[in-house]
C-alpha cells in the first residue's frame, strides 16, 4: 500500500533506494547529504532492508567501491554533494566507461571556495563531460520517484550508464513536503532485480574489466559506444516515465516538461527547484496579462535533449535560460549546450542566459517576473550584446 | 593433512608466459605463486603497479576476473566486492558455500602514498580479502621516481643525488590496524611466500596485507640475472626481514643464520652507486634499529 509521509528530499531519496532494493551502499557523509546516508543506514540496522553499507573513508573510494560492487552484479547506490562529488570525479569515468548502472543521489551544494552548505548546482553541471547520466528534480516526491526510475533507465541494455538523480541541497535536501511512498509490490514489479549478463565479474566466465591499452587501440570506438549508449538512452527515459505514469500515475516528462509552448514568443528554461517558481511566474504572466510566454523544466542535462529542444523551441523569438551554475569565462552550462543546439543558418532564437541563485542565493517570484518582462521586451533585437547576465550580483 | 608449500607451488598456473614484464622482473614469479595460490576462483583488484602490464594491459590478462578503477583505490575495490559477495550469497545468486577470494594487488607508490587512506580504511573496517603490495621501491611503471617506500641514499630521476629520507615501514603501520594478517614476503623465499598466502586465505574473514619486496632489474641498476641474488641478499643483511603478524602476535619467519653486512647487498646496486662510508654506516644502522628495535 502506499502511504503518504512528510519527508526531506534526503529522506525521500532514502526511501526511493529502500524501495529499489539497492545491495551495497558505500558512502562517506558530507553536509547536505547526510541523512541521505543516515536514513539508508536506519533501515539496513532495523531490517527494512537487505544491503550491505560500507562506511567508506573518501568520495574516492566510495565510488570505487561502488564501482567494485556493481561489477560484481549487485544494485549499488551512494549519495554525495559539491567537494565529495568532485573527489569522486577520477572514478566517475570508470562507473561509466564500464558500463556499470550504478545510482547516485547528488544533493547539490556550493563548490568551494567560499565554503558553504547551501546549494547551486555547479557541483554536478560540472561533471557533465562524466558519461553520466543526469537528472534534475524539482521536489522530495520527484527525488523518491526517480531513484526506481533511474535504475530502471541505467540498467536497460540499450543504455548500462550510471545514473545521478540532482536535487538542491537545504531547500529539497531538508524542507519537509508531503510524498507517497510507493507500494513496494508495484515498484517490484516495476523494477526487477538487476542481474546484469554483458559485465560482470565471475570466476565461471572470467573477464578483466577497465583495461589499459598502450596505443589507440578502442579508445575512440568505445567512446562511440558510449555516446551511442547516451543517446539511446533518451528514448528510455522517456519510456520509463511513461511506464512509471501508468503504473503510478505521475509523469513528469522525460528529457524535459514544456507548457505553454504554443504559440509561445519567449520560453523561459529552467532545472531544479527553480522550475516552481518560474512556472507560477510564467502561468501568472500568461493568466493575468495575456502574455505569450511558455515554460521548459529541463529535467536530463546529460543526454542533452539537442534536438528535442530545438524542435520544441525552433518557432519561439527568445529563449531564456535561468540557472545556478556558470563556466567562469564562457557562460552558463545548460546555456552553452542551448547554444550549440539551437544553432542553425536561417533563425535562431534570441537565446539569453541569467546566472541566478549561486551559493543558494534566493531567486524571488518577482525577480523571475522581472526578468521574463525584461526579455519579453527584447525579444524582437535583432541581436544583443550581453547574452550572459549575472542577474544578483550585489552593487553592480 | 601436512600442509606442503611445495605441493601449492607445482599446482596450475592461472598466470602465462609471454607477458610483458621487464626480464628478471620478481614481480612474475610473485603473481604466479599468488595466483596458483588463490587458484581459479578468486577476484583480483588491480591498483597502478607494473604488475598491470600482465593483467590488464590489451591484450594480456590473468584467468581469473579481475578490474583496474584507477590508481588509488583497490583496496576500495576490496571492501565493494567483499559487500556484493555477501548480499549476493544471501540473496542466493552467489552459492553460499561457494568460495571466492577476493584480492588485491598495487604498487608501493599506489599502496603507500596515493592510496594510503584507502589502504588504512579497508584496514580499520577489515574488510574480506588479500591486499598484495609488490614494493620494487619506486614508481617504476612511470620510469623510476622516489615513493615513500624507496630506501635512503637510493638514486631515482626524482632523488638524483639520493633519497634524504627513509623507507617507510609500512607493514608495521598495517599491523598496528589490528588485522588479522600481515606479512612480509621475499621471491628468494618461495616456500615461506606461499605458506604465509595460503594460511592468510585460510583463515576466513578480514583483511590481510602482504609486502612483497621486490627488486627492480630496471630501477635498482643491476643484471637482470641477479634478482634473486638481490632479493636473498637484502634479507640475508637484514635490509628485508621476514615476519608475520598473526592476530597482533609477531612472529619472524626467517632468521639468517648471521647478518651479513648491509654493504654485500648496496654493493650490487647501481641505484646506491657512490654511497660513502658514511651512508653505509646510517645504512648499516638503521638495519641495526630496525632488526633489534621493539616489536622485531
């Protein structure tokens, strides 16, 4: 039966992995992530779950643990934040050039300097170039949901990468909302267990795995393979959200959740928690004063949904980006990858980048509204010469 | 039963000619006794050491699985294999009486610098398995650079007028994790090798760390003909000592008859080439410490 329960983000991440029946937890605490940590350790210690945690000494070999383990076959899980995740960063590649579906929860934090428990997302948009999978998520009912469902995905043959569920330290991490705890006989069902057949170690049909090669000898095809994998995989996402909304009955879209778009003359794109706010701004604009402007809650980051985007967004006038992370001397990361898709000969649209809510800096309704204003009025230049706006920077 | 080191030594090999080892590498007849050792069903975790050369460098491999992460963490590789063997016998996918041994194996520099956290966390939580350190006592895979375990007064290209400090004593620093298993290991000495790999396999679960001493042809400038010679030698002057620690008990599994002079094993080195009398004194004294000082 499922029940409903006010839970953090962390502890609905908890709940997500019980309910995925994860095998082996490795993991190391870092603020915000800890209760994650926790919680899992509470349920393995009282029964309610059959897993193995191993409390690691670092990052880095939790995610060589996890590595180890997922090779050998069993459902491995862990959970980090900012410098954690970043002292995993060496063994991130390994997770996915082997192909290995582990599972992570990434509760996003500031990386330091200045140190900080509160939350943007640089910490993950940076570990874009990983062969992870990301996605992003907007509250604690979403977090539980997607951790099944990034199994799942991860496990499918057409994909085996590892999966990162991304949510916002402290405010999904530590507020409390109401979340329906799956029934378990339903996420069984929807979720069998993992018994991989491709790679696994076993001493009944011996293979060595993470070889090293002393010339160019599959590098570049199994890169290939890698990235075909990536793009396979969001037919699946999709699927799989499908799949999950019939049997649960929530979808939330896939690679990414677009409203309003017809007819729509700007879109405003946002990731995370942001997605709340921007869309009551947008449906406050659209209600009250008639505006044309739509909404794109951008869920997966990697694989980057190029041309999903581009067919969603090719008729709109401008395209505007709000996000907590930035690639100090280019732009901000959702922004850069934006650009590259909506990149064509004859129109693209205006395309303007805000770089909002760093070190959890808060991004009010009527800064989101200022901002949609402001470019709705521009969206009719012919071009503009500051595309990147640091929106909140303090006497500037 | 009479346990015959012998009998372990003559059993089939899981580890073939042909790989790409330097000759007179100790490092290949140490991997093939360990592997006719733990035998087929065993798992290895490779860290950075030039024993990836036979093992995971395409084309070669060992018969067994086994998995390279990165340099640091195989003794991480240990503790996630160990937990997934565990759940997956519960969960009866695994056959619960069937035994896999789970191992280890990593250079000095992987073992004793990069990796020296993860080493002493898979330690304090003993975590099920084999941890192999093949100590030719410099980052020889990368052409010969100083670790923490390279001798004093020895030559690398980053020590070129000698190592100010000396080798780390990294066995007794595992022992003092309070394992149940540590032991030194020579290739002069393949009795006592093989002996002390099959009573760690043994003796159930937790971890247990080995140090092989390894001379390097290549690193340590002398013939390759010699490695044995060298290895017997650095033991024979004390340079080396061969030893055990059982549950907290130590035991020294060799004793030469007499200590030679620590000058007959520097002498057929190149890497301690133009050492003066006075750095084979503080040589000769620091062996002097070590084999009498407390705990030997």
């Amino acid at each position: 039966m499922a029940t409903r329960k006010m839970l953090t983000g962390n502890y609905a991440a908890a709940y997500g992995a019980k309910l995925a029946r994860v095998e082996v937890f490795p993991a190391f605490p870092i603020t915000p992530q800890t209760p994650v940590m926790e919680k899992i350790v509470e349920f393995i210690e009282n029964g309610e779950l059959d897993a193995e945690f191993i409390p690691m000494e670092s990052e880095h070999s939790v995610m060589a643990a996890a590595v180890a383990a997922e090779a050998m076959g069993a459902r491995t899980f862990t959970a980090t934040s900012s410098q954690g995740l970043l002292y995993m960063h060496e063994n991130l590649f390994v997770a996915s050039g082997i192909r290995l579906p582990v599972v992570m929860a990434i509760v996003n934090r500031v990386v330091g300097p200045p140190n900080t428990v509160l939350n943007d997302l640089s910490d993950s948009l940076d570990q874009r170039d990983t062969s992870w999978i990301q996605i992003y998520v907007e509250n604690a009912q979403e977090v539980l949901d997607m951790i099944p469902q990034a199994y799942r995905i991860g496990e499918d043959e057409r994909v085996l990468l590892p999966v990162a569920i991304c949510f916002e330290g402290i405010i999904i991490s530590h507020y409390m909302e109401p979340v329906e705890i799956l029934d378990q006989d339903k996420v069984d069902h929807f979720l069998p267990p993992y018994r991989p057949k491709q790679v696994v170690l076993d001493p009944d049909r011996p293979m060595s795995l993470g070889q090293i090669v002393m010339d160019d000898t599959y590098i570049t095809e199994m890169k290939y393979q890698q990235q075909e994998a990536m793009d396979r995989s969001k037919a699946v996402i999709r699927e799989v959200d499908e799949a999950f909304g019939d049997a649960f009955g929530r979808w939330y879209g896939g690679l990414f959740a677009a409203e309003w778009i017809d007819g729509a003359e700007v879109v405003l794109l946002t990731l995370g928690s942001l997605a709340s706010t921007v869309r009551a701004v947008v449906k406050q604009l659209r209600d009250e004063a008639g505006l044309p402007i739509g909404f794109v809650k951008l869920r997966a980051f990697r694989p980057f949904p190029a041309q999903e985007l581009r067919d969603c967004l090719s008729h709109v006038k401008a395209a505007v980006v709000l996000e907590k992370g930035v690639s100090i001397g280019a732009g901000g990361p959702v922004f850069l990858d934006l650009s590259h898709c909506l990149n064509r000969r004859d129109r693209m649209p205006l395309l303007i980048d805000y770089i909002v809510g760093l070190g959890g800096r808060d991004v009010t309704f009527e800064e989101v509204r200022n901002i949609a204003l402001t470019v709705f009025e521009e969206r009719h230049a012919d071009s503009i010469t500051n595309p990147v706006r640091w929106h909140q920077v303090r006497g500037l | 039963m009479i346990n015959n080191p012998r009998d372990a030594l003559f059993k089939e090999d899981y580890f073939h000619p042909g790989h790409p080892l330097c000759p007179g590498c100790p490092g290949g007849m140490a991997l093939r006794w360990i592997m006719k050792v733990l035998g087929r069903d065993s798992i290895a975790n490779v860290g950075a050491t030039c024993l990836c050369l036979p093992t995971h460098v395409y084309p070669h491999s060992l018969e067994i699985p086994s998995l390279y992460i990165a340099m640091a963490p195989s003794p991480a590789g240990i503790s996630g294999m160990s937990a997934a063997i565990r759940i997956l016998k519960r969960k009866g996918v695994i056959p619960a009486e069937k035994r896999i041994t789970v191992f280890a194996i990593s250079g000095d520099g992987s073992t004793a610098d990069i990796g020296m956290a993860a080493l002493s966390g898979a330690a304090e939580r003993n975590d099920d398995g084999l941890y192999f350190c093949f100590d030719n006592e410099a980052y020889m895979n990368t052409g010969i650079q100083r670790s923490s375990t390279t001798p004093q007064f020895s030559w690398t290209f980053s020590t070129t007028k000698g190592k100010v400090q000396r080798k780390k004593d990294l066995p007794k620093i595992m022992a003092a994790h309070d394992i149940p298993y540590v032991a030194t290991l020579s290739v002069a000495y393949p009795e006592d090798f093989v002996r002390k790999v099959e009573k760690a396999r043994d003796m159930g679960p937790g971890f247990k760390y080995f140090q092989i001493h390894g001379p390097c042809p290549t690193g340590w400038r002398f013939p390759e003909h010699k490695t044995v010679e060298v290895a017997r030698l650095a033991v024979e002057t004390g340079f080396w000592s061969l030893y055990e620690v059982v549950h907290g008990s130590f035991n020294i599994t060799y004793r030469p008859r007499k200590r030679l002079p620590v000058v007959d094993y520097v002498k057929l080195q190149g890497r301690f080439q133009g050492l003066t009398a006075q750095d084979i004194r503080t040589l000769q004294n620091w062996v002097d410490e070590k084999e009498e000082g407390p705990g030997s």
